[in-house]
C-alpha cells in the first residue's frame, strides 16, 4: 500500500516523543560519555568512536563523514527508507495517532495498523492465559518438567513460561467465546487452526509446553510450543503473521542487547532452552535461532551490538549441530571474509549443549571457554582432521583434499599462506621435513583449487580490451616507477591475479628473473646532464608520491636489461615496445600512480571473477543437481559469490572519488614546480 501524505501534526508528535537514543541503540552499540552517548558510525568505515548522539538535543552527528539529523532522519538514512515510512514506523512505535491529508486513504492505513495493534493485544493476553493455565492442575506436568531443568520460579516469569491446555478448543473458546475476539484475527494471530474440512476450529498448541517469543520492544510476536509426550513435532513455532517473521527473529534478543554490548560479544544457541538456562546462569549475551539456519538478517541484527563483531556459534555436537554450524558459515562467509563479522564455533566438551553443560559444571567454566573458542576457520580444520588416522594413506589424502578445498576459498593471499603453514604443522606431526613438502604441496593444490575458471576458454571478447589495457598500465608504472614496485607487488598477490594477456605473461616473467638474478644494480639516478637530448621529458615521470625522491631519477636500467633480452624474441618486441616509451597520456598516469595501481588491478580481478561465473554456471546448468544435491549448492554458491564481488568491486574499487583526485597535484603545476626546481640547480 503506498503511504499516503502524513499530517503536519503527526510529524511533529512524533519528533516530540521520540527517543533518540532508543532507536539508535538498535544498530549502533552505544556508550555513555557525560550528557551525550558515542559509537561508530554505521555511514562509514569507522575505526573509533567518532559518532555522537545527544539525548538532550534529539540530534547525532558524525565529526568524521559529517552525518547528523534527527531519529527520522537517522532511519532514512540507515534502512534507504522515505521520510514518510520513517515517520510512519516512529509513530507506531509510540503510539502516535496517524493522521493524513486523505482521510479515504487514513482510514486504510488506520485498518492495517488497528489490526497489529489487536495482533498484539490478543498475543499479549494469550501469554497470560497460558503462564494461568501452567499454574492449574492441569499444567502440573510442565511445571515439574521446567523445575527437573532446575528453572527456578524468577527464571519461569521472566521468560513468562505457560502451558497449552490439552482440549481442542480450550483457547478458542477462552479467546473467542468469552473475551469475544473476532475468530478471522485469532487465526491471524496463529493461535487457531481451520479445520481441513472446513467447519470449525481448533487449538494450534495444545498439551504443550509454552514458550513466549517477543520483538525487541519486549512485546509477544508468537510462540514456541514443546511436547511434553511423544508427539511430534517436538518444537511447534508459530506461523508467519503480520507480526512475526521467524527468518528475522532471534529469541531472547530483547534480553540480551544490552548484555551483547556489555560483553562485546553475541552467542547464539539452537533451543530455546539453552538460551533460558544461560541467561539462568548469569550468562545474558545469548540468543536462540528458531528452528532455522541463522540468516544474514540475523546476523546483522546482532552485529548492531558488538563493537567487535564477534559472533559464538554454540550448537549441540553432534551431526545436526555441525550442519547447523556449516550452514551459518555458509550463509556469512563473505562477511567474514571481509571483516565485518568475527564468527566462532563452540563445542562443549562430552558434546554436551550449553543447559546439559550447567547442571555439571559453574558458569563461569562456560565463561573461561568463550575466551579461547576457536575462529569459524580453524574449528572447520578440527572437523576435518578429528578423529583421522593420517598413517592411513587413504584417510590422509582424503584430509588433504578437504583442507585444499576450505583453504581454496579464502581471498587474502596472506591469510591463505598463514593457514598453509598451519595445516602443514598439523599434518606433517612434528616432522619438519615432512612438514616444508607438505606445506609446498598445499601451496600448489590450493592454488589449482582457485584456479577455477581461469582458462582462456571463458574469456569474451571484450575481456581483452580491457585486460590489455589494464596489465599495461601495471606494468608501465612498474617499469618506469621503481618506487611503486613493492606496492604492485602487494597488490597483484593481494587480488591473487597474474598477467593473462601472453605477451604480458612473458615480460613479467623476465622481469621476475631479471629480479631474482640480482647480479646487478636495476637503478641508477639519471640526472638532466646524463640524459640524451630530447629525454628531459621522461624526467618528469618522478613525481611527489615516489615515497623517497628528494629530486628526478628514473629506473631506467631494468627497460635496458628487458630491451637486450627481448632482442633474442623478435615476435614480442612489437607489442611490448609501447610499454617501454611513454607518450602525454601515459606521463599523466604516472602522476597518478596509486590511483592507476587500485583501478587497474580491479579491473584485472573483475575480468577473472566473470571468467570463473561462467565456469561454475557452466557447471551447475550441465550437473544433476537432484543427485548431487550439496555440489549443485557449492556450485550456486560460488556463482552468488562471484557476482557479489563483482559489484563490489563495480561500487567501490574501480571508481575514483573527487577525494581522490584532490590528493593528486594539477599537471601544469606540478610542471611548472618541477622546472622552476631545476633551474634552480
């Protein structure tokens, strides 16, 4: 429904009543500093507090990116919302009457929020009824079952435990009959189901135990039923409703927030009732997922509350848990990848899940032992090499494969040498010699792994216009720019890219060997009296950003050795001789040298990521996906990844910012400078 034009005088209301700081704690982990709060700021890639919000103003601003408004404002900006959707949510929340400039369209709009409104009010009195009907005779087995947990009478009310009667229409007819609620919005609610044949009603819960799920404002959204005999399921959830959204909701989370930002960590469980007994225990920074794979929605939620962003996966140990486990890695690697989320597996030892774990052992062991739970990563190698007899040819190679394949997928280069090194360690058991084969082994496995798609066969045409030009300008500043040499050199083994044009595979090659000779000097400083005639120009080239030119040199003697060696390959001279002279245009990339390095080097990225999509996609449209079911997802998932760097690397990496440029000094005054510089000398 489009939202119709709000009233001035719902506008107003609203900015009267609303809360700064209230909304904002919801996506930034605030902390008290005097009158104000301060965080980081989610507008820009803040690496300490320079974000502040003032309860007394109703105003936060940002003294870094220079972000500031109001709560309205604060929520277009964070959720890409219009100003009336903004406004529309505020007054929701706090109970602002809505008024619009339509009164047809104020009475639609009125219907949709009077029916969440009752959504909520019958929920909240269904909690009551069901924590009543826990203290009846009736409920007398789910009593006992809570008090077996050891979930004393505070723990019970605070989570607001109930019981669902076991007839059939004992809510129905508590709801409907005798506090006369519509039946169509009791089965909205989710509380009652129709029965298939279409005459009457009956109790979605019944003879279960009552667990009450609520929003982050503390008010009940559903429910979670569990059977007290062999009836299955054993955990019934509400169905989706206006109100709940089991994909986006995390037990508990209202509870926890504030413990979250406390502890600057957020755990996550798989029931109900791990979560309960933790916060039981003292332990208030944990949630529950509801009977599904924790999503990136989920995900982000909780992040909103860690400066760290350090999430504990605490799943049971056994088969389910691990999945459970390797679905949530799944679903977040790419945040993890790139830094936005510190994720971590947690296996109890005895296998036991965090309730089972209390009834043995103090919280405060519980505690010690999220101190030192394992990165996502490395508890992956745990479960590869558990249990493994590495004596055993079979079991090793099988070992090897798997970690090839884990590593494989890391981007950084630097990462990838750390965890080879570690798997070399784990697999050569101490023998060193083993160890320095294994680890060259894994370097060159781990290497063919990331080499999907990189044949010249997913190659289109227009991926070599571009990576011609783009490898040139790499490798002109690496010829005529000495200093900028470590620099490209970082920045190639970073992206893990290599020269994919074979005239510009071939000079690279000379040139590392040029290199790794070191039989001679590649530099010398050419003065203006050293040079030929006519070459002043090539002078010019050294400019500000070369991190130690004090005056003009130029690296010339590495063009001189490749110009020699490449007189023996009379086929590659034409092509490389442009790489070797410099005209107008290519003078003026070299004043830009750091800003060429970052665009160019995407640009060769980008080409590659294109090149292994249409690899996997080849490969998931000609596979069974029906009897390979978990290789058409991994295939899938590679596609979704390519395609998501891909636009990164299209919205951030290959465009250049007006920031940017300004660092950059104007060419004719950086001439003008220059010569005036020399003739000084």
């Amino acid at each position: 429904m489009e939202v119709p034009r709000l009233h001035p005088d719902t506008i107003e209301d609203v900015k009267q009543r609303v809360d700064i700081v209230d909304v904002i704690s919801e996506h930034v982990v605030l902390r008290k500093r005097g009158k104000d709060f301060t965080g980081l700021c989610p507008f820009h890639d803040d690496k300490s507090p320079s974000f502040t919000v003032s309860p007394g103003k109703q105003f936060y601003y940002c003294f870094s990116c220079g972000a500031g408004g109001n709560a309205i404002k604060f929520l277009m900006e964070i959720g890409k919302r219009s100003f009336s959707d903004a406004v529309l949510d505020l007054a929701k929340r706090y109970q602002v009457p809505i008024k619009t400039l339509e009164p047809e369209q104020r009475q639609a709009l009125q219907r949709q929020i009077s029916l969440r409104e009752q959504l909520y009010e019958v929920l909240a009195l269904t909690a009551k009824f069901y924590e009543h009907a826990l203290r009846q005779p009736d409920g007398k087995v789910a009593l006992t079952y809570l008090q077996s947990r050891q979930f004393s009478q505070e723990t019970i009310q605070q989570f607001q435990l109930g019981y669902a009667p076991l007839g059939w229409q004992t809510l129905y007819g508590y709801l409907i009959e005798q506090k006369h609620y519509p039946v169509e919005l009791v089965e909205k609610a989710g509380l009652i189901v129709s029965r298939s044949e279409g005459k009457g009603y009956y109790d979605r819960f019944r003879d279960r135990l009552i667990i009450p799920i609520h929003d982050l404002q503390g008010r009940v959204i559903g429910f979670g039923g569990r059977a007290l005999g062999d009836e299955q399921p054993k955990y019934l959830n509400s169905p989706e409703s206006e109100l709940f959204d089991k994909g986006k909701t995390l037990y508990a989370l209202d509870k926890a927030r504030g413990a979250i930002a406390k502890a600057d960590q957020a755990v996550v469980v798989e029931g109900y009732f791990d979560a309960i007994a933790l916060h039981a225990a003292g332990i208030g920074n944990v949630v529950a997922s509801l009977g599904t794979a924790l999503s990136k929605y989920q995900v982000r939620q909780l992040l909103r509350y860690t400066e760290s962003k350090q999430i504990v996966l605490n799943f049971d140990a056994d088969t389910a848990g691990h999945k459970a486990a390797e679905r949530v890695i799944g679903e977040v690697a790419d945040l993890a990848y790139q830094g936005e989320v510190q994720l971590r597996v947690l296996n109890l030892p005895s296998g036991k899940d965090p309730d089972e774990f209390l009834k043995t052992h103090p919280a405060a062991e519980y505690q010690d032992l999220l101190q030192t739970v394992p990165l996502w990563l490395d508890w992956q190698i745990q479960q590869v090499l558990e249990g493994v007899d590495l004596s055993q040819s079979d079991q090793f190679q099988q070992s090897i494969q798997a970690i090839v394949k884990l590593l494989g997928n890391l981007p950084n280069a630097t990462l990838r040498t750390h965890y080879i090194h570690r798997c070399a360690e784990l697999l050569g058991q101490n023998n060193s010699h083993l160890t320095l084969q294994l680890e060259s082994d894994l370097r060159t496995q781990v290497r063919g792994q990331r080499w999907h798609g990189r044949s010249q066969k997913w190659v289109r045409p227009g991926d070599r216009t571009l990576l011609e030009e783009s490898e040139a300008q790499i490798l002109r500043l690496y010829l005529h720019l000495g200093d900028y040499r470590t620099l490209i050199k970082a920045a190639l083994e970073e992206r893990d890219l290599d020269f994919s044009m074979a005239h510009h595979r071939f000079l690279w090659q000379q040139i590392l060997h040029i290199e790794a000779e070191g039989d001679r000097p590649l530099t010398r400083t050419l003065t203006q009296e050293s040079l030929p005639e006519g070459e002043l120009g090539d002078l010019r080239l050294e400019q500000h950003h070369a991190p130690h030119a004090s005056q003009p040199n130029l690296q010339f003697d590495l063009i001189l050795e490749l110009q020699d060696r490449c007189t023996d390959f009379p086929n590659k001279l034409p092509a490389l001789y442009p790489l070797f002279q410099l005209d107008e245009k290519t003078q003026r990339d070299m004043l830009r040298a750091p800003l060429v390095v970052r665009a160019s080097t995407a640009c060769m990225e980008r080409v590659m990521c294109e090149k292994r999509c249409r690899h996997f996609l080849n490969l998931w449209e000609k596979m069974d996906s029906p009897a390979s079911p978990e290789l058409a997802q991994y295939y899938w998932q590679q596609i979704c990844a390519e395609k998501q760097r891909i636009a990164e690397l299209d919205q951030q990496q290959r465009q250049i910012t007006f920031a940017d440029l300004a660092q950059i000094p104007w060419v004719g005054e950086y001439y003008e400078a220059l010569e005036t510089s020399q003739s000084s000398h």
